[in-house]
C-alpha cells in the first residue's frame, strides 16, 4: 500500500544523535584501518613525526622515511580538525516575543534605558 503523498512511512523520523546505516558502516570500516582522520590530522597538528612508506612497484621492496610536518601544515591539520571538537556556533537572533510591545515603551522610558548610569567620576 503507498503512502498519501508528502508523508512519511516514520512520522516521528530518526531519533536525535542517530547516524544513519552508510555512516555508521564507513566509521566502523575507519576504526578498523587503524585511525580515524580527526587523529590523523591532530597528530600533525601536533607535529608529531609521520612515518611514510612507500612501495617500488618493479621489486616489491618497501621503504620507510619519516615526515615531520612544517608549521604550515602543523597550521592546517589544526584549521580542518576544528570542526570535529569545535563545532561552528549558530548565529544568534534576538527576537521580541510579541513585536507590538516596543511601541508600548514610551520615548521618554527609552531615552532613560540608553543614557550611561553614571558619568564616571562617582567615587
């Protein structure tokens, strides 16, 4: 049986904090490679030394040499692993619960609200 159009087959939606199936399949396959990219990029961040190796494809043979990341780079790990532990901040907008009571306060009752409460020398 279908569904009446615009509505959805879970009225109450995912619950809050709930990652879905593809996400929750790619962070287990991460944690399973070894180290997730936020550790990645904090170890650099950190400047700690990054162990690279590399496979010549005619013999097979592996090298080893170890990076130790420039402060540039140290600079930008930092920068793109911010949003894992710092998450941006929503802009915050004041609004007045009923817009009709500004023109409940008089000039007068403004003026004094706007005027300094002292004017410096009180003590």
């Amino acid at each position: 049986m279908a569904l009446p159009k615009g509505t959805s087959g879970n009225p109450r939606g995912r619950p809050p904090g709930k990652i879905n199936k593809f996400s929750a399949s790619v962070l287990e396959k991460a944690s399973a490679s070894g180290l997730l990219p936020h550790e990645i990029l904090l170890s650099f961040a950190r400047g700690e030394p990054q162990i690279h190796r590399t496979v010549n494809p005619i013999t097979g043979e592996v090298t080893e040499h170890t990076i130790y990341p420039e402060p540039d780079m140290r600079l930008q790990a930092a920068n793109m692993a911010a949003p894992y532990f710092a998450p941006k901040l929503a802009q915050v907008q004041h609004r007045m619960k009923d817009a009709r009571s500004a023109d409940l306060v008089s000039d007068a009752e403004l003026i004094e609200v706007a005027l300094p409460v002292g004017d410096g020398n009180d003590g």
